[in-house]
C-alpha cells in the first residue's frame, strides 16, 4: 500500500524526484551537445533553457499531488518562482542579444569605443530592473505585500530610498557621460585635479588610472558636474606647460628659453606631429615671465616617458644656460627715515 507523507502518497514524492533526474539528464544533455557544436544562440540563451526545463518538470509533477496540501501549495509556489526566473532571464538574454547587434552595427559604421561602453552600461541595466521586477513579483507569489513592506521598514525604507537615489544619480550620471562623448576609454584627462587614462566607465563609477599605476574611482554623478579636461583629440593627446621664469631673467635668455624647448621637441623622434609644437612668451605673471609650451602625440605613444625625458632635458638645459624657474616670492623695502 501507498504510504502517505504529508497528505501526499510516496509515490508522488518518487515522481517528483524522477522528474528532476530527468530535467538534470536532459540539462547536462544539452549542455555538452551545444558546447560540442559551439552554437552561440544557445549559450546566450542556455540560462532560459534550463530554467525552462526544470519548470515544465514541477509544473507536471504537480499533476501528481493532492491538490491544496501544503505541499502541493509550496511546489506551486517554486514553480511559479521557477517560471518568473525563466521568462526574466529569456527577456534579459533577448535584450542583450538586440541591444549586441545594434551596437555592433554601430560600432561598425562609427568605429569607435563609446558604444562598446553604452552597451554594457544598457545590459547592466537591463539585468537590475529586470531582476527586481522579479523580485517584486516573486515576493507577491509568497505573499507579501510589498508596498507595505516598505512602507513598514521606516528607517530602513529612507536608506532604501537613498541608495536608489544614489544609484539613479550615477545611472544619469553615467548616460550624461556617454551621450555628451565628454571621455572615452584611453582618453588621457584631468578629473578634480586627478590626471590619468579612463580605464572603465561603468553603471555607477569611472575609474581612472594614473602615472603611478594607482585607481581613482569617481562617482559618475561626481564626474558629471566636474570640470573636466580632455587631453585627447583624435587619437591625439594634447600635452601643454607654463615654463615660469624669473623676472630678472634678461629677454634674450627669455629667447634662449624658448628656442631650447622647441629644440627638444622638434629633436624628439616620438613626437611625429610636429605641426602641433607651439612655444612662445605668455604673459607677464605676478612673480614671474611665463613661456606656454604645447604640442601633441599620438595616444599608443607612452606619454609618460615623453614627458618624463621633456622634464629632464628641459632643466638640464636651463642649468647649463643659467636660466632660472621662478617662486612665489615677496619683495620688502625698507624706507630709511634719515
């Protein structure tokens, strides 16, 4: 004779289980026979394909129990939670997928790294609302009323509130960035007074390296109401510098100064635009003579190590020339009564 477990016979239970074995078999199955043939539709979408086995598995197995037992009334409930899974993951693998062929079109027609960047921002999006539409859904299936829920948390609901708050910000943040193209990964720029290359500009960051290898990690809401410098320009980094000079500094040696610096950028093999060196005197500033220097190189250069040898033949040569650099100083005189 059947046994009854909880209002259930054994052989339900027994059915139950053999549907899994066969939904694992069926899944591993797949898995390998789709891998052999290294069919791409099916990895993007083999999530949705194992969820959606598994569901029509406990959704027949439920033929099997007596109906509003509490058993049966849980497994009605995992496989609605089942099937709310499955459809979010083939919404979230389809979006992905159109959202990937336009983009790559895009990127085709364009041939630039912003829409590789809106791309992955417009998927990880996608994934977040989607996955807490299916959280809201999955806690009405179990009952809770989710409007109150957090209506009930107080203290808690306000930083629930603030935290999407926080993360709306840097998401608007972030689009503002992309959609203005103010940075693109590689652009070498200055970020509140930080200068280095972006390396990513995600959902909520922008993370910037610089000279020293270190990661700065902005804000994207931080970011968007920053001031901002680009040095790059068509693949171009622009490179400028004020040479401050000593008042007292006679205006051939003013001369000299100039002709040095050209000398060593013109002199620089790297340097392959050299239409783009502009040296001259700036400007009378409040403690010294300013000579503006800019020029360009190309953004695969190590711009770093440009810079670096522009800075010691620079000084070297306005030793050797006894050019000074000018300080802040204060002058005082002191009137004689007598």
């Amino acid at each position: 004779m059947d046994k009854i477990i909880f209002d259930n016979k054994l052989s339900s239970y027994l059915l139950l289980l053999l549907f899994i074995l066969i939904s694992t078999s069926i899944t591993l199955f797949l898995l390998i026979f789709f891998r052999e043939k290294k069919l791409s539709v099916f990895k993007r979408f083999s999530l949705f394909f194992i969820l959606l086995i598994y569901s029509i598995s406990f959704h027949i197995s439920l033929i099997f129990f007596t109906k509003y037992t509490q058993v049966y009334n849980i497994l009605l409930d995992l496989t609605k939670i089942l099937y709310v899974f499955t459809f979010t993951f083939l919404f979230v693998s389809f979006m992905n997928f159109f959202i990937g062929r336009i983009y790559r079109d895009e990127l085709l027609k364009q041939h630039i790294h912003l829409s590789l960047q809106i791309e992955s921002l417009l998927k990880k999006t996608v994934l977040v609302f989607s996955l807490l539409i299916a959280l809201t859904v999955i806690l009405s299936i179990l009952g809770v009323n989710v409007l109150s829920l957090i209506t009930g948390l107080g203290i808690g609901s306000a930083a629930i509130a603030l935290a999407a708050q926080d993360l709306l910000t840097n998401l608007i943040g972030g689009m503002t960035i992309f959609f203005s193209k103010v940075l693109n990964v590689g652009d070498l720029v200055e970020i509140n007074d930080e200068i280095g290359y972006i390396i990513s500009i995600g959902l909520r960051t922008t993370k910037l390296k610089r000279y020293d290898n270190k990661i700065v990690v902005f804000p994207n809401s931080i970011v968007a109401k920053s001031k901002i410098i680009n040095h790059m320009e068509n693949d171009i980094v622009k490179i400028s510098y004020v040479l401050q000079l000593e008042y007292k500094t006679p205006v051939e040696n003013i001369k000299k100064a100039a002709d040095i610096v050209t000398k060593i950028l013109n002199d620089d093999e790297r340097i392959k635009e050299k239409n783009s060196i502009n040296v001259g005197f700036y400007k009378f500033d409040q403690y010294s003579l300013n000579i503006y220097v800019n020029f360009a190189v190309n953004k695969n250069m190590d711009v770093g190590a440009i810079k670096e040898d522009f800075h010691y033949l620079v000084k070297y040569n306005f030793d050797k020339e006894g050019i000074k650099f000018a300080f802040p100083t204060q002058t005082v005189e002191l009137e004689n009564k007598e």
